[in-house]
C-alpha cells in the first residue's frame, strides 16, 4: 500500500448555462483529477475544482503544486500514514482544494486496499443523503421554473438561493415567488457569498422573515467583524459560515466571535481527513451542519456524498450534491442518478465510482 507516483490531469468540460452568483461566474469546470498510484496496482482518484475568485486557486496551479510540490512528499509513504501526509501538506500554505483532492484520492485508494466503501470507513451512518439544489441569479420567472423542473425530474424540494444583488429586492422577490409557488412543498434557504453589506443582508432577512427560511449563508464578508457579528445576533435562523471557515482553526474563531452559528463542510475544500476534524468540532460546539458543494463535477459530488452520508449530523440536512446536473457532460462511467429527492452512495470499495477512460480522453488538456 505504499504510494508510487501522483498525477494532476486538467480538464474542462463546459456547464449548459452559466453559473451565477456574488462572488463570481462559472461556465466552464475546468478542473483538475488527481490520481494516487500504489505499489500493488492500486488507484485511488478525486478531483480538484479551482475557484480563483474564493480561494485563489487556478488550473495550472493546482497541477503545478501537485506535482512539483506535494507529490514528492508523500511518494514512498503508506496509505494509512494519512496524519503524516496531512503534517506535510501543511508546510505550503493555502492550495486547500488541491490538498483535499489528494488526500481524498488516498482515502479513494484505501478503501479499494481493503474492499471497502470510504463512506463506511468513515462511519458508515446511511446509504443515502436528500439533495438540496442552488438555484443561481435570474429572475423569479427562470428560477421557478427550474425549481419545478428539478422538484418534477428528480424530486428535488430543498432549494439554496443564491443572493447578493443590489438592490436586494431583486433576490428578496425570487425567494417570494419560490415560496408562493410551492407553499410549503419546498424548503429554502439563501447564500449571499458575501455580497450584502451587514446592514442590506439586515434589511433583506427582515423582507423575508415570513418565508420560512432554513437558513442564512455568509450574506456579508466575515471582515466585516462588528457588522458581521450585529447580524448574526439578531438572526432568528442559523447563520451558516462557509467561505470565511476553511480550517478547522477558522471555524473556532467565526463561532467564539459570534460571527456564525452553523458552517458549511466542504470535502472539496477540507478533504475526508480535515473534514472529519471540523464535523467533530462542531459536534462538540453543538453547531449545525451543511455539506455544502464547490461547484463540484459527478467525482467531486461522489466525495461529498460518501462523507455526509457516514455521519448523523451531516446527513440531517439536505447536502447540495446537484450541481452536476449543470454540466454538459462528466468523466464517470457510470454516471450519478437523482431519484425521489435522494442520491444513494455506492457500495463499491473506495469511494465508489469509475471513471470512463475515453471521456478523460475526451476533456483532458494536457495532451492534444
């Protein structure tokens, strides 16, 4: 089981409509699969979405940090030393989704290792997870009609609104429509990617305090320390921190700050093995929990699945595990299926999927 080679493999597969919402815009994923190779022909696979305009991360970077900056310090390791190739990925910092797809293509070639699902090396808590959909900026009109195509085709009836446009009534009366369409058929609940001020996200919580809404997420930056802290106190629904709680250490001091009151657990941004330490933490703090998704393809989605469904906490809520659905196409062979409202993780060993060699072929950029 010992590790023998890394690889980052970019490709790019285009979304059928762009992806729009406070912090940026997304048509293409242009992502990276990161393959971990071992000494008994094992291969252990996740993938790598870059979001520059969140993180800081590229294409090009995340090949380039893989492969000349942390392959080198974990070939020769075993799979099971998975503290030791954490302690040594933490010597460079940021590059997190770069991180976690490796340290998840390690878990992936783990769990093949020993013929077992990831998501029962975890904790194997269910087999399943309800799946809550992001529905991007349009207007009400648009984003009612895709919320009943995904209630209709999938069975899909909790709904994250991205919001975050000025003035705030553009997306205060998307939310309205969502709900005096679907009464209470459909959860909801709304995402600001830090695009309000503390006072706007104020006055849009207040337009919509009779919507019935699940949740608030990151409506104003988290650098907006007093004002931050001003909103959350007068929230009467949780306030989900996402991208100002990276690390584990983040997620402390944006709870003891008052800053937020749930959090989002992204395994695209915190891997299996980080992840696991901010779904403990937040049990012990006694914190909601979301899985949230970083515009992730079938692979990435696998991922999330496989760790919200090996937990009590992070399978309560629905985890967004559909944005997929966005893309033209994807690299699995055998591709992921939404039915009833649900994704069902797979019983394979490893994380649980397959990847089509001739798609790879297909979408790679690294070889013309």
């Amino acid at each position: 089981m010992k590790i023998i080679a890394v690889e980052a493999i970019p490709f790019a597969i285009p979304y059928s409509k762009p992806l729009r919402f406070a912090s940026g815009e997304v048509h293409v994923a242009e992502h990276v699969l990161v393959r971990v190779l071992t000494d008994d022909g094992i291969v252990g696979v996740a993938e790598a979405p870059p979001r520059p305009f969140t993180y800081g991360e590229t294409q090009d970077g995340i090949v380039a940090v893989i492969e000349k900056v942390f392959a080198p310090q974990v070939i020769g390791l075993t799979l099971l030393e998975r503290e030791v190739v954490t302690s040594r990925l933490a010597r460079t910092v940021g590059n997190p989704t770069a991180k976690s797809a490796l340290d998840m293509a390690i878990w992936d070639a783990l769990g093949k290792a020993l013929q077992m699902p990831v998501a029962d090396l975890l904790g194997g808590y269910t087999d399943r997870m309800r799946v809550s959909h992001m529905l991007g900026f349009d207007d009400p009109a648009t984003m009612v009609a895709e919320a009943e195509k995904m209630r209709d085709l999938y069975g899909i009836t909790t709904f994250k609104v991205k919001v975050g446009r000025r003035p705030v009534q553009l997306d205060t009366a998307v939310v309205r429509a969502l709900r005096e369409r679907f009464g209470d058929e459909i959860d909801l609940y709304v995402d600001g990617n830090r695009g309000w001020t503390a006072s706007e996200s104020a006055r849009a919580m207040k337009e919509m305090s009779d919507l019935g809404l699940l949740f608030a997420e990151e409506l104003c930056p988290a650098d907006d320390v007093i004002g931050r802290r001003w909103l959350v106190g007068q929230l009467d629904v949780p306030f989900i921190a996402d991208e100002s709680v990276p690390t584990p250490a983040d997620v402390t001091r944006e709870i003891l700050a008052g800053a937020a009151t749930a959090i989002s657990i992204k395994t695209a941004r915190t891997g299996f093995t980080t992840s696991r330490r901010v779904h403990h933490l937040a049990e012990g703090l006694g914190l909601e929990v979301v899985i949230g998704n970083q515009i992730d393809g079938q692979v990435g989605t696998a991922c999330a699945l496989a760790f919200g469904s090996a937990f009590e906490s992070t399978s309560r809520n629905a985890g967004e595990l559909s944005n997929f659905l966005d893309m033209t196409d994807d690299l699995l062979a055998n591709p992921l299926q939404i039915s009833d409202g649900y994704l069902h993780r797979s019983a394979c060993a490893g994380i649980g999927f397959e990847i089509d060699p001739d798609k790879l072929a297909h979408y790679r950029l690294d070889r013309s």
